[in-house]
C-alpha cells in the first residue's frame, strides 16, 4: 500500500487474481491441465482475504492514524513493524494451505522452471544491490529509502535528506548475505516441494511441511544470519524513527491523510453483508 495511491490502491487490489496469476504462473509455469485449479485457488484466497482480512487491515490503518502526528521512537516504530507482520500472517498461512493442496499435481518441468525463474531473479536483485562501485550502491540505497519515506510524508527537503543519507552510513545491511541466504531459501522450497510430491505426503504432511518452510524463510536456520537480522531489523527501526522524526507537522498531516485514504479504499473494497 505504501507504493500507491488510492485509486490505484482500489484498481490494483481488484486485479489481483489475474495479477498473482501471472506472477504465480511466471515461477511456476502451469500446464493447460494444472492452470484451472490453480486459478481457482487464486480466486478464492482473493475472495476470502477481501471477505475476512480487509476489515481487519483497514482498522490497523485506523489505529495508526493518531500516532502518525506524533513523534516517535526505535521501539515504538520496531512494534508498529511487528503488528503488521501479524496482521499479514493469516494471508500466508491461507497460502500455504491452498498450496498444499496444488502441490501433488506439480511435476518435476514445474520444478525446473521454478529453478530458472529463481536464477532470473538472483541475477536481477545482484544488478540492484550490488552494484560494483560503493558510491552508486550507497547512492541507490538512499534513493530506494526516500522514495519510501516519500510515499508516506510526501517530499522531502535537503535536510531530511541528508537524515537518510547519514543514517544510511550506519547501515548493517550487507546486500551480499542478504542475496546469499535468498538463494538458501529458494533452494529449501524446491527441495521442500520436491520431496513433499515424492514422497506422496498427505494432505496434514503437505500442509506442515510448508508452515516449517515458512518459519525457516521467517526465522533463518543460521545463526549467524539470524543474528544479522536481528541487528538490521534495530537499525531499521532506529532510521524510521530518525526520519519521522525530522519530519514537519505539515508532512505528518499529510501521512495521516494517506493512511487515511487508504483506509477508506479497504472499507469500500470490503464486500457488503
């Protein structure tokens, strides 16, 4: 939501079946027999998250209203982080369990495709973020963080900028253990996958196997990578905190009206009855 308006907000989240079809179909690359099911699933992991989660979704936005006009802290930021993360959590599990019941008819040409995609993406996120010279790094990581922070407060001055641009020096992200357990991840799913329609799991199986999947893409089985998150995701609050806080009361106002607005577009999104 952060990276739209509210009509588009409104337009996008309307075609978001045939949206995630095409994603889901670009990784995956279904047959002409897999695709029906697999469409249906899309629409009614749609149908039950507009039925079910919006509401819940929009009073979230509700609840940060208030607060967005006021200053904050790392703790108080690293809180409202977390409740969105929770928020979100029952659309993933909805997922994982509609998921569970395409996987059997998943083959090994979809796997391969999976693993060519997953190449594709490696190489393009390498492009992104890790670029060879530091300074168009550090330069294309402050553009990516106000460009964020603009789509809540609107523009920035030079000053504020210039609050990204210190805080970004202190940053811990390190793009090349970031893209190194990407790839961990990607290769835990297909031989999750594969070995889930091996060994013929049932239903309960397919379903538990892809929630420990999950937690593993949530929670790194590495400790040092587990550490890593843990210290970027301090930082991480600590910079928002750093960058509401040089914000104007005008530019909060004007956050509290996008939050506002997309609330509103999440109420009307809401099926009646």
């Amino acid at each position: 939501m952060a990276l739209t308006g509210c009509s588009a907000l409104r337009l996008g989240y309307n075609n978001a079946p045939q949206l995630g079809w095409w994603w889901l179909d670009g990784y995956v690359d279904f047959s002409s027999a897999q695709a029906p099911a697999a469409r249906q699933a899309i629409d009614d992991l749609h149908a039950w998250h507009r039925r079910t989660q919006l509401p819940q979704l929009a009073a979230l936005l509700a609840s940060m209203q208030p607060v967005i006009v006021e200053p904050t802290t790392a703790d108080a930021a690293c809180g409202w982080f977390s409740r969105v993360r929770t928020a979100l959590d029952p659309a993933f599990d909805r997922a994982l369990v509609q998921t569970a019941d395409l996987l059997p008819t998943l083959g090994e040409a979809n796997f391969k495709h999976m693993e060519q995609r997953y190449a594709k993406a490696l190489k393009e996120l390498r492009s992104d973020f890790m670029q060879p010279n530091p300074a168009e790094r550090r330069a294309e990581t402050a553009r990516r963080t106000l460009e964020r922070a603009e789509q809540i407060y609107g523009s920035l001055d030079e000053a504020q900028k210039r609050v990204i641009e210190a805080g970004l020096d202190k940053s811990p992200f390190n793009p090349e253990a970031w893209l190194a357990e990407r790839q961990r991840r990607q290769s835990d799913t297909l031989a999750t996958l594969r070995r889930l329609v091996a060994e013929r799991a049932d239903r309960e199986q397919r379903i538990a196997g892809l929630r420990m999947l999950f937690e593993r893409t949530q929670l790194s089985p590495d400790p040092a990578y587990r550490a890593y998150q843990k210290q970027l995701t301090v930082f991480n609050c600590e910079l928002a905190a750093r960058i509401h806080n040089a914000t104007t009361p005008a530019q909060r106002l004007k956050a509290q009206e996008r939050l506002k607005g997309w609330e509103e577009d999440l109420r009307a999104l809401v099926p009646p009855g």
